[in-house]
C-alpha cells in the first residue's frame, strides 16, 4: 500500500520554541517501525495501542479512519485502539464521528489541502464504524491494570493536568514511571505535545529527554526521537484538539509527537537508584546501618 494521496503532509509545524533540545527526528527503520506500529504498512497490521486521556474522542476516530486503510480493511471491528478518557464525558458516537468529518473540513484547508481531498477524508471518517461500546471512561493514566497496556502502544495525546496538586510536568513524569510498571520491554510510549511557545516550557522536557536527548534511559524509557508526520495525517482526518480552553486553531500546525520505547531495567539507571534507596531502607530497617558505623 502506498501513501495515499491525500495523506501528504503539506503543514509543517513551526519551529520548536525556546531553547529546548528535542532530539533527533525519528529517521528510518524507527520511522518506518513507528508508522507500521500506528497505522500498519504493506501486510503489517498495526500493533494494539491505548489512547489515554481523549477529550472528545476525533482523535480516536481520525486514527481508526487511517488505520483502516492501511489495513485494506483488514483490521479488527475496533480497530485495534482502545480509547480511554478522564474526567471527561464520553460522547455518542455519532456526534464525535460528525465532529470529526467537520473537521476534516477546517483542518484540511488550514494545512491547504485541495477539495478533493478534504472530500475523500470525509468520506472515509464518516465510514468508520461505531465501536464506541470498547471506549472507557473514568481511567486514569496513572493507575492501569497491567493487561491494559503490556505488549501494547500507549499514546497519551497532548497531556495536561486537571488538578493544581500536579504540574503537568508531574503529570508527565508519572505517567512513564507508572507506564514502566505495565509495559512489556520494547514496548512503545508516545506523548503527544504542542511545541508552541505557550505550552512547551510547561512540559518541562528536560525531565523525560534528559541533556543529551536520545541518550540516556529516563523513567524506564530511551527516547526514540520525535515524528511530525502521523500526526498531520491524524489531524487531516478530523482530530479536533481539545483543551481547557479553545485553543485547537492556535495549535494545530504545533503538534508534534515523542518517542520513546521501554528498556531493560538493566540499563536503566533510575532503577537501580530505587533499588539502592530500598536496600538502604531495608539496612535501617534491621538496624544493621548503625551496626556497620559502629564497626571500627
Ligand atoms: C489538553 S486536554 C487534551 C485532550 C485530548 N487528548 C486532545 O488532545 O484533544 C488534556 C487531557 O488530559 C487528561 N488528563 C489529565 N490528567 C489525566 C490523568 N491522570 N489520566 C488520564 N488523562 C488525564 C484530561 O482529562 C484532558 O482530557
């Protein structure tokens, strides 16, 4: 299957704000990898994925629209996506599939695609088929059963946190570590952010991609590098952004997605400071740090 037509990018996202380092673009195999693992590719299906905090759920539908044609149809009654959402209201399906078609139409001429393909994205957001019944509310990306996520894709789009206890830097960072937890190794972990100036320095980058982006292991995760492409196709399929206030048209040519891809616990070096603080806990525990300081 080739790139359809009406898949190509003609937005390109503005340039990263500020001083952030966001490390490498995702280069070939890892894009390639990363697009059959999304969308799947010629015979390869794509890999099950978990959609945490969907706001009105285009997303989820603009995704399913594209992961059935790259598929030629052969993809599962849902599609391989299991959508989640917090604190926010599910929608009918109906009015999210509607929402979506709606927007094929406003993003479409915004990243200036020609009618004729803003027709065809419409069109083929408006067959994809209501598996609504799979979409799960009230799921917090910070406390998931295992069998959720293992040997899965998670994919939290556009993070941002709903409490004043937690930065959305916090909420971020806890997500991985969280993530960590429940993932198999290899497992794949997107975090879809904006990189406009209003919202990048809140994510606080530097946490989750370390100084040398790329090259250390954080939180259990080694950062792959970053894919703008994906999520244009996404948005030319009707993804409306939704935030806590209406800001979708101010970001939509920001977008941009991060990589990331669990690693071995071996090589991973918050983890044995964790295991070094517990066996320093365990020491005081059974008093044998005394001990050994009063040892001559
Ligand atoms: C800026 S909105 C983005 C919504 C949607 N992902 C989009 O891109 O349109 C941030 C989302 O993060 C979600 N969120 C915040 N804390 C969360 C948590 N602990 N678990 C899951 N979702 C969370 C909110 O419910 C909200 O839907």
């Amino acid at each position: 299957i080739s790139e359809p037509d009406n898949m190509a990018t003609r937005a390109s996202p503005e340039s990263h704000e500020g001083d952030i380092d966001l490390g490498p673009e995702l280069k070939p195999p890892e894009a390639q990898r990363f697009k059959n693992d999304i969308l799947g590719g010629v015979g390869v299906a794509p890999k099950p994925i978990v959609l945490f905090g969907e706001g009105n759920f285009t997303f989820t539908i603009a995704l399913a629209s594209i992961r059935d044609d790259w598929s030629s149809g052969k993809i599962s009654p849902d599609y391989g996506i299991k959508a989640t959402c917090w604190h926010v209201e599910r929608p009918e399906f109906a009015d999210a599939r509607k929402e979506a078609e709606e927007y094929c139409i406003v993003n479409g001429e915004k990243m200036g695609l020609s009618t004729k393909d803003i027709r065809i994205n419409t069109t083929k957001v408006s067959k994809v088929c209501n598996f609504s019944d799979t979409w799960q509310d009230g799921v917090t990306a910070l406390k998931v059963a295992k069998d959720l996520v293992a040997g899965k894709v998670v994919w939290f789009q556009c993070p941002w946190s709903d409490t004043s206890s937690r930065t959305t830097a916090v909420l971020i960072q806890c997500f991985m570590k969280h993530m960590a937890k429940k993932q198999d190794i290899d497992n794949i972990l997107v975090i879809g952010i904006s990189t406009h100036e209003d919202y990048i320095e809140k994510y606080k980058l530097e946490n989750i991609l370390g100084e040398r982006p790329g090259e250390t292991v954080i939180y259990g995760y080694k950062y792959l590098g970053y894919d703008k492409n994906i999520i244009k196709l996404i948005l030319q399929r009707g993804y409306k952004h939704v935030g806590y206030k209406e800001m979708h048209e101010k970001i939509i040519a920001t977008h941009l997605t991060l990589v990331f891809r669990r690693e071995d616990d071996v090589s991973d070096p918050t983890k044995i400071m964790d295991r070094l603080e517990g066996l320093d806990k365990k020491m005081d525990g059974l008093g044998l740090k005394e001990k050994a300081k009063a040892k001559p």
